[in-house]
C-alpha cells in the first residue's frame, strides 16, 4: 500500500511538473544525458557570468531541444506499479473533475 501511494505522488509530481525548477530543462537534460542537473546549472551560471547573452541563447536552445524530445519521443510507462498509479490517481481526480 505505502509503495502504490509513493507511487502515486511520484506521477502526481510529474504531471503537475516541478515546482522547485523554472521550465525543467537542465532537469531534463540531466535525466536524458544520465549526469546530475546541478552541473549544467553551475556551468550555465558560470557562463552567465562572462556572457549573459550566450548562456540565454544555450538555455533556450536546450529548452527546444528538449520541447522537441518530449513531443517526439513521449514518456511511456513501463513498470506495472506505475501504471497502477497512475489509474489511481486519475480515479482520485475523475469524481474533482465531474464536481467541477
């Protein structure tokens, strides 16, 4: 029970996107490229610093990249206990749905 309900805030989380992060992409970049976010956010940081210009055009053009990934490539379930989640919470938020 605890790991179907983990599980569910897990998906709840990430169909409502995270909070913590402004459009996600060094998150993303991250998670596809299989290295840890917080070393492109401290080398964009760091080319903030000497070229503000460059580091939004680089920042921009990973948000297209990864805009691009997600529609080409979307996200698929693969594990069963998620998949259970998710039907677990969209029957959590059917009946908010129909009362709005």
């Amino acid at each position: 029970m605890q790991a179907n309900q983990n599980a569910a805030h897990e998906v709840e989380a990430e169909i409502q996107g995270h909070p913590d992060s402004l459009f996600g992409v060094c998150q993303s970049v991250g998670e596809h490229m299989g290295f840890n976010p917080l070393y492109l956010r401290v080398a964009l940081f760091v080319l903030m610093l000497f070229n503000p210009i460059a580091m939004a055009c680089a920042y921009a053009a990973l948000g297209a990249v990864v805009g691009l990934s997600h529609i080409i490539f979307p996200k698929t379930i693969s594990n069963s206990w998620k998949a259970e989640a998710v039907e677990q919470v969209e029957a959590e938020r059917a009946p908010e749905l129909l009362a709005a």
